[in-house]
C-alpha cells in the first residue's frame, strides 16, 4: 500500500512539471470530523492542468484529480472536475470527483466507488500560491448496501506551475 501511494504521488508530481499551466494544491485536516469513532488526521495532493479549461454554461471548468490518505491507513484516488469563481484575491471552487477507496483500518464508507463533492476558499498570498479552506463530503450514493458518508474540512496551500 505505502508503495502505491508513493507511485502515486510522483506520478502527480512528474505531471506538473511535464505540462504549461499546472496548480498542485497540498491539504491536510480532519477526515470525517462528525464520528467521533472514525475522525482521523489527513493529508492529500490534488493536481489541476489549467491548460484544459473549458467554458460551460455554468462557467469555466477544468480537471482535478488527487489522492488522500488518512491516518488509519485509508486511501482515497478520485478524479473530476472543479469550477473556479475568482474576484480580486479570493477564490471559490466548487468540484465534483469520483474514485476509489480502500478503508484500510479507517472508516468503512461501505463501496469501494465513492463520490466527493467539495467547496473550497482561497486567498492569494502571491501571484502564483494561495491559502485556503476546503470542506467536502464522500458517499456511494447507495451504491453498496450501507453509506455513512465522510465529511470532512482541509487547510489548503495551492501553488501554480
């Protein structure tokens, strides 16, 4: 498991450097805050290639994906896709991803396809790095025969590539 991770986590790093216009956003926090028997520290990487950003009807749009890892050993490998609404120093991104989760000795979220939806809150601290918040909730959307959900709240530092 500690071997995928790792393979994971250069794989994320390689990407940034191999593409024009990247964002890595690195986060740690509290997964699942609400159970007080399953609440475990954090830390994940999320990868944006701002190179692909697409307009739509609900604004621009561009990919995101990421791995999270808690202190129970629970991994969490998602992709999808993330919104940004900027003004001045502040941003706010809604996304939605889907992936896959290995409960480890953490919380069982009863399906091994999970869903995250997350907003975060940004505040530029230079031209190319940000700090932030971040709070998302996991779920099978009752894909296996139990789904507690996770909710779960992250502090952010996002750099540009």
């Amino acid at each position: 498991m500690r071997l995928l991770i790792k393979t994971l986590l250069l794989a994320f790093l390689s990407i940034s450097i191999s593409t024009a216009e990247n964002k890595l956003n690195i986060y740690s926090g509290v997964f699942d805050h609400s159970d007080d028997g399953k609440r475990a520290g954090l830390i994940g990487i999320e990868y944006m290639n701002l190179s692909s950003i697409k307009d739509s009807f609900v604004g621009n749009i561009y990919p995101v994906s990421g791995v999270m890892i808690t202190d129970d050993e629970a991994v969490y490998v998602y992709t999808g896709y993330q919104m940004n609404q900027k003004s001045d120093y502040i941003t706010i991104s809604p996304s939605f991803a889907v992936g896959y989760y290995d409960e480890g000795d953490g919380k069982d979220l009863g399906h091994e396809i999970e869903f995250k939806t997350q907003i975060q809150l940004l505040f530029e601290i230079s031209s190319n790095s940000e700090l932030g918040f971040s709070y998302n909730h996991i779920s099978n959307a009752s894909l296996g025969d139990k789904n507690p959900g996770a909710n779960s709240y992250m502090f952010n530092f996002a750099k540009k590539f």
